[in-house]
C-alpha cells in the first residue's frame, strides 16, 4: 500500500468517526512508515487537542445589538414599500411624451435650425429620460422592487 | 409592487427568531474561529443575520440550517477579506497581521472564554489559537469544520464549493502547518512519535 492511499485511508476515517481505526493492511503500513505514523498521530494529535479548546461565548452585548439589528429588519418600516403613485405617474408621463414628441423628431432625422421649441423640447426630453434611466435603479432599490430572492446556499451565492 | 407579490413575512420572520436563538451560539463560535480578531468575528456575525433577513424565505425545517448558516459565515467572511486586500492594495486600509493582538484568547474582551477558563488554558492552548488563526483562510475553513464542528469531507466540499480531494488535501495542509508551528508546544503524540512510540498512539487515534 502507497503511502499516498494511507493519507486517504486516514483522513476518510475520521469522516467515518467508527472508532475502529485503518484496516490490518494499513496498520502494518504504519507499522514500518514513519511519515504515515506521524501523519496519523498528526491528525488525531491536532483534533484532541483543537477539540479540548474553549468554546468562545457569544458576548451579551454582541448577543443584545443582533437581536436588535433583526427586528428591525423585519419592523414593517424596513419592508419594501411599492413606488409611490406620483412616482410612476410621472414615469408614465415621460414615458408617453417620449414617444409622441420626441421619436417623430428622431425618426425624421432632423433638429429645426435656429432651435425650435419644438427641438429644444425634444432634446430636454432625452435628456431627462437619460437621467431618469441613470437613477430608476436607485429609486428601484429605494422603494424596494424586489426581483425573485437568489439562492443562497450554493458556495458562490454570496 | 402591490402587498399580494410580497415575500409572506409572517412566518418566514417567525423562522428567523427561531434560527437564531438556536444557531446564535454556533455562528459566533464558528465566525470567532475563521475570524480570529473579536471585532472582525461581532462584525461578521451581524452581517450573517443580516443576510439571513434578506433571504428568511428560504429558511426551511428539512434543511440543514447549520450547515447553510456556516456557508453564509464562511463566505461573507471570504469576501470580508478579498475587500480587505482591496483595500490594502490602494493602501487605504493598514494590514492588520495575525500577531498577538489578535490573538483570539488573549486579547478577547467580550465573549471569549472567561477569566477562568484563560487561566486553566496552557501556553500551548494558546499557541494553538494563535497557530490556528494564522492559517491560510480556505485550509482553516476546511480545518475548523472537519476538527472543530465535524463536517464530513463531502458536506464541508458542499459548504465551501470545492471537491472532496481538495478538502482532504487542505487538512492534511492545515495540519502540517499547525504541527510546524506548534513544534514547541506538540502534543503527547508528536513527542511520543519522536521518541519512536508512536505505533501504540495510532490505535486510538479514531
């Protein structure tokens, strides 16, 4: 037996936790391999030992400011709110005159010269959209619009 | 958003109560191990229930909440330090080095083992601590759940995102290390290794 299996063999058995230890065939390996022995004592060394630290306490304070930090998080003024209806109205608003005033204008490929109002409408329009494109996802966040929860137990979740 | 779409909070923040006052205990044990220095560890903590509000819905009675608890801890706390070398790296943040200040034992002054407990703890208890919080974070990860918690290989591998050959080789590393640095404060079995009686050791080691 390789000295390589042996270290599997060792560290399988404490996943196996049966008290029994390595096989004959691996103890007579660790019988004659000092780097295995040492291996093995390693392991159990280190475990006992890891095992007889003490256990840290969660502090009271510690304890006390968490539990505060969690209900608050679910008082209802931590609860996502909808947008507000002004909000949207005003998006909608935007939205409409965007595609009456400004698309025409687009579409033809022309901007009147000297400005128009018409134009400078138009231009102040994109402008604002663009603006509104820059901070929907803050007020999104703000208001709270939640998409679907990921999963977090997968180990790049996080 | 109208109130029909929204996550059902009843419950689910029911749930939360619940997994924390059981789990509370094990999440700081767990995090003052990956994290070493006590403020670190009370910062991860927080973020940890913090986390666990944002996704309460997924809190269910089969799974095992420890484990999904113990992969939030040890990520949050991976992330904590990949910011770190951020931060370090544009030199906003000075390095702060595992020497005894951060000691998890000795400089503890809240929710570490107490005044009498310190006391009983040996220079090489101390050590150990020290030598524990100065491993690398994934073999510590892999260490404190496989020694301390007792994990299994594959659960742990689950839990860190890695193959099961990966965390028995960062053990064995893990262990290696630790026994490097603790040459001075070994254990009964490695000075009776040395002395060649280490065969009648192996028998009891499982």
């Amino acid at each position: 037996m390789r000295c390589k299996n042996i270290r599997r063999i060792l560290t399988d058995e404490l996943d196996a936790g049966t008290g029994g230890g390595p096989d004959a065939e691996a103890r007579r390996h660790l019988s004659f391999c000092r780097e295995c022995a040492a291996a093995a004592a390693d392991l159990a060394g280190i475990r006992d030992r890891v095992r007889a630290l003490p256990r840290p306490d969660l502090p009271a304070a510690l304890d006390a400011r968490t539990r505060r930090a969690i209900e608050a998080a679910l008082s209802p003024a931590a609860r996502p709110q909808p947008l507000p209806r002004g909000m949207v109205a005003v998006l909608a608003i935007l939205t409409a005159l965007t595609i009456v005033v400004v698309f025409p204008i687009v579409w033809g490929g022309e901007i009147a010269e000297p400005l128009t109002f018409r134009s400078a409408a138009a231009i102040a329009l994109l402008l604002q959209n663009g603006v509104m494109l820059l901070i929907a996802p803050i007020l999104f966040r703000r208001f709270g619009a939640r998409t679907a929860p990921r999963r977090i137990d997968s180990p790049g979740g996080l | 958003m109208t109130p029909s779409r929204r996550p059902s909070a009843g419950p689910a923040d029911a749930a939360v109560g619940r997994l924390y006052e059981k789990h509370k205990a094990d999440v700081y044990r767990f995090a003052r191990r990956l994290a070493g220095a006590p403020a670190d560890a009370e910062d991860l903590v927080q973020e940890v229930w913090m986390r666990v509000v944002r996704h309460r819905v997924e809190i269910s009675e089969e799974r095992d909440m420890k484990a999904w608890l113990f992969t939030i801890t040890a990520n949050l706390h991976r992330d904590a330090l990949r910011k770190a070398r951020v931060r370090r790296l544009f030199l906003l943040a000075p390095r702060r080095d595992a020497g005894p200040e951060s000691d998890v034992v000795a400089s503890a002054p809240d929710g570490a083992p107490g005044p009498g407990a310190l006391a009983e703890q040996s220079e090489a208890g101390r050590a150990l601590e020290r030598a524990l919080a100065g491993l690398p974070n994934r073999q510590r990860s892999v260490f404190v759940l496989k020694m301390i918690e007792g994990y299994k290989h594959e659960e742990i591998g689950g839990m860190l995102g890695v193959p099961v050959n990966t965390v028995k080789t960062l053990l064995f590393r893990a262990v290696q290390r630790l026994r490097r640095e603790l040459r001075d404060f070994g254990p009964e079995t490695w000075t009776a290794r040395e002395n060649g009686q280490c065969d009648a050791k192996i028998s009891g080691a499982f």
